[in-house]
C-alpha cells in the first residue's frame, strides 16, 4: 500500500474577534466620525485594540524643543479626539527630588494644554519624596483617588517614615515590615534587565546615560531637598542617578497603565533619553508589559542652528528648575547640564535602522526632517503633523461673518446675503485688520532692530531667531524710500502715520472665506492687491440636512427626537437627510487647513461660521473634548492667535456697532454658550 499522506495542518485561528478580550491585530485606521466596526462603533480606537495605539517616546538633549513639540503634537491628536496624554519625567524628577514642584499641579497645567483631561491621579501635596522610593505606586495607579508620590529606594536603604500632613508625630514602622520593603525593592531591581530581545548589540560601547545608575563616582551627601543644578545630572552622582532612574521607570509604568487599561491612545514620554542603554530599558519595559504589539516611535529633536539653540536656552530660565536663581548663574548652570548629557549622547541612527525600530529626526525644530519605518495610521498622522512644523512668528485672526438675513429669522444654514449691519461689520473688519497688520509689523521690525546675537546676560526675553540678521530665514531688506505705513484696501485708519522703516519687509496677509454669500461678502473690502483671498469649501457651516433653513423652535416641534438627541451629545449628533453633518464631521474637514496653518509662515484671516470658530479655536486653544461643540462664539466678535515657543497668546475684539470699531476684551476667557442649542 502506498504510504498515507499526512493530515493536513490545522489553518491558524484568526486573533480573538469577540467584544471583551484584548485584540491584537490593529484595526486599519480609525477616524471618530468617519469609520464604524464592532470593535469600534464611534470610530474611536478601542480601549482593546492594543495594536492601533502608539507611545512616543522623546528623544534629545535639553533645550532642543522637545517639550514644544510634543504640546503642539498631543493637542492636535487630542482635536482629532485620539485621547493623547503627555508623560513629563521632569516633573517627576523635580517632585522626587524633594523640589517644590506639585506633581499634581505641573500634571493638570500639562493636560489643559495637550487639551486633555487627566485621567491618572498625582501627588497631592510637593515634596512628600525625601531621599527614597519604593514600587507602591503602580498600586496607586490603580485606583481614581489622587495618589501619592512613591518613596525612592537607593542603594539598598529607604527611609521608614510615611509623609506627614499634620506636626503629629506619626508612629514608627515595623523593622521586619521595612527589611521586607528593602529586599523587594532589591528583587524588583534585580529582575529588570536592560536587554532588548531580538536586537544585536551596536558595535560601539554604550555610554553612560547621565539618567542611568552609575556604580563609579562619589557618593552625594544626604541632602534634604536635592537641588536641580548640573551636578544633579552627573552620571557619577548615585544618589541623583538612582532617582532620576526610579523616576523614569514610574513614569513610562504610568504611561502604560494609561494606554493599556485607561483608554488611551496615544502616550508620550517626554524625557532626554538620551543613549542607547535608557532606550533599551524602555523598550524592555514596555514589551515586557504591554507585548509586541503596541506601537513604539521614537522622536527626537536636535538643534544645529545656534542662534535657536541659544534662543531655546534662554526660555529654559523660566521654567521650575530655575525659578527665582540669578539669569546669568541660571545660564551657566543650563550649559553645565547640557555638557553632561552631551559626553554620553547616542543620537538615533544606524542602531535603530539595522533593527527596524520607527523613528523620527527632526532638525531645528522642522527645517529638516528624518523618518524611518513609519507604520500605523497613527504614527503616519503624526509624521504628517511634523512635517509643517515652522517657528515663524505671526498672527492668525478667527471671526464669523456679519449679520445675515437668516441670522436676523433665526433659521439656520442657508446661503443668505448680509444684512446692512453686517455689511456694516465688514468694513469695520477691512480697517481693523488694516491697522493691527500695521502695528505687527512696527512691533516686528522693532525687535529685528534691537536683536543681538548671541542674547546678553539679563535679557529678560530671547530674541526669535527668525529675525536674526545672520539668520538665512531673516527677511531680505527693503529699500529706504519704501513706507510700510502706506494705505492699504483705501481704508486707513487716520490713527497710524506712515513712517520709513528700512531693513524690513512685512509679511503677506492672507484671507480666507467659506464658499457661502455671507462669508464672502464679509471679506469684500479687502484689497486683493494686498491681501491674498481665497475661498474654501472646508471653512462652510456645518449642514444641517433636512433641517437647513429651519428655526431651532420648528426644529423642536416637527423633529423632537432628533432635538433631544442633539441636545444630549451635540459633538457625536449629524443632522439627518442628504449632506447632514456633525462636528466631527467638521473637525475631519478643517483637518488640512489646521495643517496648512502650521505650515505657513504668512498672517492668515478666517471667516467662517459658528461651528467652524469653534472647531478651530478648540484646536488652538487645547479645549477640552466636551467643550468643542457648545463653546460661545457670538456674531461680532474677533479672535487673535500668535504661534510662540511657549503656546498661543491670545486675544479677543469685540465689535463697537456705534463707533464701528473693534475693541480689545481685557482678560478674555472663553465661556459656554448660554443658549446650548446655537
């Protein structure tokens, strides 16, 4: 008899599909308001789908822009309503070593600004970190209470006292309770190996990571409150390695916990991690806790140009860590820490190529761009994102049209023509804007005059390097009998005199209008001559389907079901019939013009919409997720967004009817709007 064929091999199960268990083969791409599944009915990425989320992990020495970058990276992933939370180590760092930072405090600062509500509890008072830490925190991570900061174990020995809140003596711990503390803490030590499996080694010898323990060195005297000067950053400083490393492990467990068992979707560790031995440990740690399949890219921003570099050091002396200190003594100190970070830096490169490890290399904050296997939908955004990165200082303007005939009936949509006030509004706007492009580019050509390079000992503000005359990106100069001042749309306004301003060339102002008659007619009286119009359809109100040219009080009685619903969740509602949007709908179409206006360098004008002004403000101001669709944006007001290192400073105008004139709302905060239909 002929031999028998073997059995056929079994087909491979395809990975869990159910509701509940964790999934690990990614979803294609996820998009709130777009896409729909089983695993993802809101177009959310789903709290199991591990493989569609991302850690990003910094890379870089101090003062190279990391922290700007990773602000303005989470707010525009959290607008785009991937939950994104930012993972400062610093923070941890200065709390740790008993600074008088509140973890809590620089942790909530840090959400409002990624636009992001925190969802891991901190510390609840500063400096509750003597000298020691031990592992009870990753138990505070599971629980909502706010909770305290862990006790730093070092060098074997841990202080037994708990934080006091009270002068109350507080009662002694147990010897045997504390020699068991200490033997676990030295067995969880033990078991952390700084290997990266599947990964040769690189061919030179990894350095020391001036945030790694170093066995080599003297050892610091016990201080109270460990000060954040450079020899705190001293690889041979044990006391100050053991900490900053306890720290950067507690902070990357944090961020874990978010991704894996908080919803997150996105988390990124902002720290130097600068060799190659702390970004092994983190990959360690993280395949060791959340398995092969979540996404890890690493990001790291490097500064050739010294004028930003020198820029960049000088915002540095406004930050926690030299808060109160001597300028000059504080700038010495900064140069003294970047030194030590330099001696064992490994930039990314070569390693992770010959590995396939994603990463990105940005050079000078966005002049220069590096990539290297960028996968995931995820990792592919944020690429995108980096690529319109620009530091060039201008205004960008958001307002709503005047007054149309459908806002006087109180229907909503339509494409109706202004209202005489509204025409009325539009001039006004043609001459404010006129004025304010004036006073900007007096005001820029000031601080170009009195630039120097490098900054002096005392200056209070860096000078932008944009605006360095040895800069390649300074402006070209222009010639003496060419006026700034002069009159532009024949709508001047009598209060500015023109005056001879050489050495400077002012910026091109663009205007951009939705493709309905009331936004277009509100930018009529802007010369095309100076300023560039444009109209785009991605600027339109939101469509309200079968409802457009209805009252919101016909709404509530021919269509009650629908009034409620969007009552109840105005973000996630879409007007029913042919062409009905929502605002995500909204957030999705603007998605290209917030891109575009990272990416120009020129002063821009919005007229849009209501629905439209508050998408983009939400962007630019880091709302929240809940505030985007109810945020009050009345008819007659104007908006002021100027791009800077540290975020977005911002100003409101309010229209004057009777003077035709636009005045500024002193400590302007946005407000929900009273009226929670509009």
């Amino acid at each position: 008899d002929p031999p028998q064929k073997p059995a056929p091999l079994p087909l491979p199960l395809r990975q869990n599909s159910g509701t509940s268990t964790p999934r690990v083969r990614p979803t294609t791409l996820d998009i709130p308001g777009l896409t729909k599944s089983k695993v993802s009915p809101d177009g959310r990425i789903a709290s199991r789908d591990v493989g569609a989320k991302l850690v990003i992990v910094m890379v870089g020495l101090p003062a190279r822009g990391k922290s700007y970058i990773t602000k303005k990276l989470a707010r525009y992933l959290n607008w785009l309503q991937h939950d994104t939370t930012i993972f400062n180590v610093g923070e941890r760092r200065r709390v740790a070593a008993g600074g008088p930072n509140s973890l809590e405090k620089t942790r909530s600062q840090e959400m409002r600004e990624a636009g992001h509500r925190p969802s891991v509890a901190a510390a609840q008072q500063p400096g509750l970190l003597d000298h020691t830490l031990s592992k009870t925190q990753s138990q505070a991570h599971q629980s909502e209470n706010p909770a305290s900061v862990a006790q730093i174990v070092l060098n074997g020995e841990t202080k037994l006292e708990a934080p006091s809140t009270s002068d109350q003596p507080q009662p002694s711990e147990d010897s045997s309770d504390a020699l068991t503390r200490v033997k676990t803490g030295h067995r969880k030590a033990e078991s952390r190996k700084l290997s990266m499996p599947d990964m040769g080694e690189p061919k030179s010898p990894l350095k020391q990571d001036p945030d790694e323990e170093s066995n080599e060195g003297p050892q610091e005297p016990e201080d109270e409150n460990q000060e954040h000067n450079a020899a705190f950053f001293d690889p041979n400083n044990k006391k100050a390695s053991a900490i900053r490393e306890q720290v950067a492990r507690e902070t990357l467990d944090e961020l874990l916990d978010y991704i894996m068992n908080k919803g997150g979707s996105v988390g990124i560790l902002d720290a130097t991690n600068s060799t190659m031995e702390r970004r092994k440990m983190i990959m360690d740690q993280i395949r060791e806790k959340a398995g092969p399949e979540l996404n890890v890219l690493f990001l790291e921003s490097t500064c050739v140009d010294q004028d930003l570099l020198e820029s960049n050091m000088r915002l540095k002396l406004k930050g926690p860590d030299y808060k109160d200190m001597d300028p000059t003594v504080a700038l010495e100190d900064f140069r003294q820490r970047v030194q030590v970070y330099e001696k064992a830096y490994v930039p990314l490169g070569e390693y992770e190529e010959k590995n396939n490890m994603p990463y990105i290399q940005m050079i000078d904050v966005g002049r220069k761009i590096i990539s290297h296997q960028i996968k995931g939908f995820l990792s592919a955004q944020a690429n995108y994102y980096l690529l319109n990165f620009n530091l060039a200082p201008r205004q960008i303007w958001i307002t709503r049209h005047g007054l149309s005939q459908d806002n006087i009936s109180g229907k909503i949509g339509g494409d109706s023509d202004l209202a005489p006030e509204g025409n009325q509004y539009a001039r006004s706007l043609a001459r404010f804007i006129d004025q304010k492009r004036r006073e900007w580019d007096l005001k820029q050509y000031e601080s170009l005059k009195n630039t120097h390079f490098p900054p002096q000992p005392g200056d209070s503000t860096p000078p932008n390097p944009y605006y360095s005359p040895t800069s390649e990106r300074a402006p070209g100069p222009v010639k003496q009998e060419e006026k700034l001042n002069k009159p532009m749309s024949g709508n001047a306004s009598p209060q500015v005199e023109p005056e001879n301003v050489p050495g400077y060339e002012p910026k091109a102002f663009c205007v951009w209008t939705s493709m309905l008659k009331r936004s277009i007619q509100t930018a009529q009286y802007f010369s095309e001559e100076e300023y560039d119009t444009k109209q785009m359809r991605m600027l339109d109100e939101l469509n309200a389907g079968v409802m457009e040219g209805l009252t919101y009080s016909c709404i509530s009685t021919q269509f009650p079901d629908e009034f409620k619903s969007r009552k109840q969740d105005k973000l996630h509602y879409r007007y029913p019939g042919p062409g009905g949007e929502g605002y995500l709908d909204i957030i999705n179409r603007l998605r290209p013009v917030i891109v575009e206006l990272e990416r120009m360098t020129d002063h821009v004008l919005l007229v849009g919409h209501r629905s439209v002004a508050r998408v983009l403000l939400a962007y630019f101001r880091g709302l929240k997720r809940e505030e985007v669709a109810d945020l009050d944006v009345p008819l007659g007001m104007l908006y002021c967004l100027e791009p800077k290192p540290y975020g977005v400073d911002f100003k409101a105008f309010r229209w004057d009817k009777s003077a035709e004139w636009f005045y500024e709302v002193p400590d302007f905060q946005l407000k929900r709007a009273e009226d929670d239909m509009q």
